[in-house]
C-alpha cells in the first residue's frame, strides 16, 4: 500500500512539473496585429512580449493563471487559463483605451494637468530612489532593417551583387543588424550595476548605440542614446519641465480602481533636447504609469530622424513599481540611405 500511495505521488509529481506552452496573438479592433504588448501572468513577473507580427509564447509549469495583456494606449484584458502539457491557444483583441473627462472645476484659467505634473514632480526623486537594490532577468532584442541603399554613398558605388549574396534585394532593403539575448541586470545604490549575459545571439555588423537597458523619465536629463546624445534630454517631470513644456489634461480612465490621468506634452520651442507625446501618471500616487514620447531633430536629435519611446509601468508590490517593457523605434535617412529599426526590453522576472 506504501509503495502505491509513493507511485501515486511521483506520477502526481511529474504531471505537475510538465511544462505547457501557451501561444496566440494580440489584435487591436481591426484586426491588425499589436508589435510589442505585453502577456504577463498575474500575481508573478513572468511573461513574454508579441513579436512584430503580435505574436507570442509563454511557457508554463501545470496549474491554473490569470493573463494580463497590455499595450499603451489600449484597454487592459485579462483571461484565466488552465496550463497542462498540451499547448493552449490564448488570442488577445484589445479595444482603444477611452478616456473621459472627470468633472474637474478648472479656476482661473487653469488645465488640471498643470497641478498634477507639479505633484509628480514632487515625487520624482522619492521615486528615483526607492529601491537600494533588485535583480531582474531581461530579454532584449534588437533589430535594423535597410529600407534603401542608394547606388552611390559619398561618392562611391555600391556593391549591389555583394549585397545580394549577403540577403539584401535589388533596392538594398535587408536585415542590417539582429541581436537577441537574456541578461541578468543586479543593482545597487548608488550606481553599482553588474551584468551577466544568460544566452545570446547575433548577427550583422552592428551601431554601436548605446542604449540604456530602461531609460528613466524620473531624473532631470534622461539619457536615451549615450554618446549619440550625450547631454540626454529633459523629462517631462524635471525639475524645470514647467520651462519647457506646455501640458494638457487629456482625460483619465482607471485600471485596477486606480484613476490613471493622461498627459499630452508639448515642448514650448523647437532646437532644446525635448520630448513630445503623452505621460500617464497614477492620481494620487503621482507615478508613471506609462509614457508614449517622441523625439525628433527638431529637438536636438542626432544621426537619427526619429526615436519614439514606449513604456509601461507595473506592481511588483504594493509601494514599488519597475518598467515591465520598453520599445525603442528608430529611423533614419542619411544620403539616401534609409533604416529603420527597434530595441525592445522584458522583464522576465525581478527580486
């Protein structure tokens, strides 16, 4: 009988531990896909990020989840799944995250923005240094494609059937650059960071950009592309954003019966490194939530046209929030020569 209860328990055991793989897509209303939302497992840091085509995979040990599916901008969806050794198709259609106006009294004039950037500007450094340390596991992918290489570059011809041994069409367009990688980020105050590199691969020759694994809004300049930009840019929360950016209340909606507001920013004068788009920040708690920002040459920008950044902000206990996933586009036309591009950053797990 003692040895049919242990065979019972090992076999329970075993079942227990399979691994199940769950995988599906995330659309918005219309069908199209949404590059880069975020699939988390509820109550845990794990989860996984859609591919370009909204694609994703997670996999998990047996038992029973709740899916958070997210994407700045849309609503968020949530679904419970039963995980077994069988792979589970779980699809996302996320709906536009409306907003509506709360009735706010507006004295003299003023937007009800102004007195919420003022709060989280009072709260910006506590923010900054709430956490003396954490270990967080990252997946990061990095991807340029060409979209054009002209005949000449600088005067001198370029080499079409080189090119084309090497992947590109008759119009130069083509994977420039493909990295992928997991890396275990340990910090400590005051700048103590040590990195260990899990898995990666690579292929193609590579920018040299140095891009932060998660670029912090809650200090006065924000470094974006390193040496590209050394002097980084002003956060819409800094110290003197008031200066430089003019802020108006977009309305608010809640998630998880927290109000979050949305903020559109709008630099006051071109040729200052600035951003311009939408903080969303928590009411009453005054932190960032999410942010959709853009830059642009217009606004100091170098080497590169564009860069718009994407971030969203999640719990990992009640008082602490940390960036869950960030999205870095970029592009380029420089002599004829045009690229385009991503940096995309997960938290797989955080202790």
């Amino acid at each position: 009988m003692k040895r049919a209860f242990f065979f019972i328990f090992c076999v329970l055991t075993i079942i227990s531990s399979y691994a199940g793989t769950v995988t599906g897509i995330v659309l918005d209303e219309q069908g199209n896909p949404l590059s880069y939302a975020s699939i988390t497992v509820k109550g845990t840091t794990k989860g996984a990020i859609t591919n370009t085509e909204g694609k994703y995979t997670l996999n998990l040990t047996a038992g029973s989840y709740i899916l958070i599916c997210q994407y700045v901008g849309f609503k968020k969806e949530e679904k419970n799944i039963t995980v077994d050794a069988n792979i589970l198709v779980v699809n996302f259609k996320l709906s536009i995250q409306e907003v509506t106006m709360q009735e706010v009294i507006i004295k003299r004039g003023d937007d009800p923005a102004l007195e919420i950037i003022r709060n989280t500007i009072k709260k910006r450094d506590y923010y900054n240094k709430q956490v003396d340390s954490f270990q967080v596991d990252i997946y990061i992918k990095g991807l340029v494609r060409s979209r054009n290489i002209p005949d000449k570059i600088m005067g001198q011809k370029t080499n079409k059937e080189e090119m084309k041994n090497s992947g590109f069409d008759s119009l130069g367009r083509g994977i420039l650059f493909l990295s992928e990688s997991q890396t275990k980020l340990s910090y400590k105050k005051p700048d103590k960071y040590k990195y260990e590199v899990i898995s990666s691969r690579q292929a193609g020759g590579g920018y040299g950009f140095s891009i932060p694994f998660f670029i912090n809004f809650y200090v006065n300049n924000v470094d974006v592309f390193g040496d590209i930009n050394p002097r980084g840019f002003i956060s819409p929360i800094a110290d003197g954003a008031f200066r430089y950016y003019k802020f108006h209340y977009d309305g608010s909606f809640f998630e998880n019966d927290k109000m979050i507001d949305r903020i559109k920013v709008t630099p006051k004068r071109k040729n200052e490194p600035l951003f311009e788009g939408y903080v969303q920040i928590v009411d009453g708690e005054w932190r960032l939530h999410s942010v959709n920002l853009k830059l642009t040459k217009n606004y100091q920008l170098q080497l590169i046209d564009t860069a718009i950044i994407t971030q969203l902000n999640s719990a990992i206990t009640e008082e602490v929030w940390k960036t869950q996933n960030q999205v870095v586009y970029v592009a380029a036309n420089t002599l004829g020569f045009e690229w385009t591009g991503y940096f995309k950053m997960f938290i797989l797990t955080i202790t």
